[in-house]
C-alpha cells in the first residue's frame, strides 16, 4: 500500500482552508482526511475548515475510533474510513457541500455531459447516490460500494460530494475542476444550451491523451 507524502496535519490545514477561501465548503459544513501509518488523519465535527488550528484534526483507525487528539472526529468519518477500506489506491479524501456543484445534487442529476475536452478525459460521468441521512452506515456503505466500481467521486443526493485521489492536492485540483465545469454548465444554460462533444469527438480526444 502506497501512503501519502503529504502525511500531516499542516496539509490538511493548508488545503482545507483553500476549500473555504475558495467557497466549496461554507460555515463549519465539509470534511478532510489523509491516509497515514499510523490511522487516518480527520477534520473534527463542528469546525470551520478556515479557522482549523492542529488541534482541529485528529487520527482515528479504520474503525473510527479516535486514536489520537481531544475532539469529536467528523460525523462522517464512516463515510471516509469506508472509501480508504475499499481502496487501497485513494490516500485522501475531500467531502463539502460547493453550493455549484451540490445543485445537481438537489436537482437529483448525476453529470454526465461531456461540455469540456477535460471531463471527456476524466470522466464517463459523475454518479449520483440516491438521498441517504448524512453521517449513517447506510449512506457509507452506498459510497463505498460506488468507490469500489472505480468512481473517483460521487455526488450525494440533497447533500454535497466527495472525492478521493492519491494525494490531498490532487483531489483538491480535481474538485476545483469539477466546480468550474459546473460554473460553465450552468453559464451555457443560461446564455442559450450547454452543448455535449460527440462521441467521435470524445473519442478522438481520448485517443490523443492514449497517443502522448
């Protein structure tokens, strides 16, 4: 198993609050962890991710027992420990309610229109796991089982989204993406349609990335 070179509590600070600066993860809603030797490094429950200090984050094992630190570990540490169970490959993990991007999630729409060369890369499309009560088994199990088929990222119905990637970094830049296509989804609907590349076209950018 390969672990994380970004194992410590100063990134999860750093990219943490870029997620709040860059308004993806509003008030105290939205969580962080990272993979290391020693357990899973998470955000704590009830805390804004731009005014985190180290003592915000603590180490809890694949159980969700806390490990390590004085604070409540994210109510939706299941969800985390679940995906890191099923996927040896994921070392990180982002979960935030972006309004952009948790308003498929409200209208009941997975993404699947390939508007961008970027996402036909990507993407086949984005999932959408039907409404399960946040912070439950129930909700964890459907994630991990949506994870396990080799989804990167998924959105929860009337929810928000979560991602996994190999470092903090890489999932933060992924979800970024993820909200600029969103922004240019919705900016196309409202200037007139958000029109799909064809399937030769996604095809031929497909076969320029196999080729470089």
């Amino acid at each position: 198993m390969q672990f994380s070179d970004q194992g410590s509590k100063n990134d999860i600070l750093y990219w943490s609050k870029r997620l709040y600066q860059k308004e993806m993860s509003p008030s105290t809603s939205g969580n962080v962890s990272l993979r290391t030797q020693k357990g899973i490094l998470i955000t704590t429950s009830g805390v804004c991710l731009n005014d985190m200090n180290e003592e915000d984050i603590v180490l809890i094992d694949y159980n969700g027992n806390l490990i390590e630190g004085n604070k409540k570990p994210s109510s939706e540490k299941i969800m985390h420990t679940e995906i890191y169970t099923k996927r040896d490959d994921i070392n990180a993990i982002i979960h935030c309610h972006c309004p952009l991007i948790t308003a498929f999630c409200v209208a009941g729409k997975s993404i699947n229109k390939p508007i961008l060369p970027d996402f036909a890369l990507m993407y086949d499309k984005i999932p959408l796991i039907p409404y399960l009560c946040p912070s439950t088994i129930e909700l964890a199990e459907a994630v991990g089982i949506c994870f396990e088929k080799n989804n990167n990222v998924a959105l929860l119905q009337n929810h928000g989204v979560v991602l996994g990637s190999d470092t903090l970094q890489n999932a933060f830049y992924q979800l970024e993406f993820l909200r600029a296509y969103v922004q240019t989804y919705f900016g196309a609907e409202v200037i007139s349609s958000a029109k799909a590349l064809s399937k030769k076209q996604v095809a031929e950018i497909r076969q320029l990335y196999i080729k470089k």
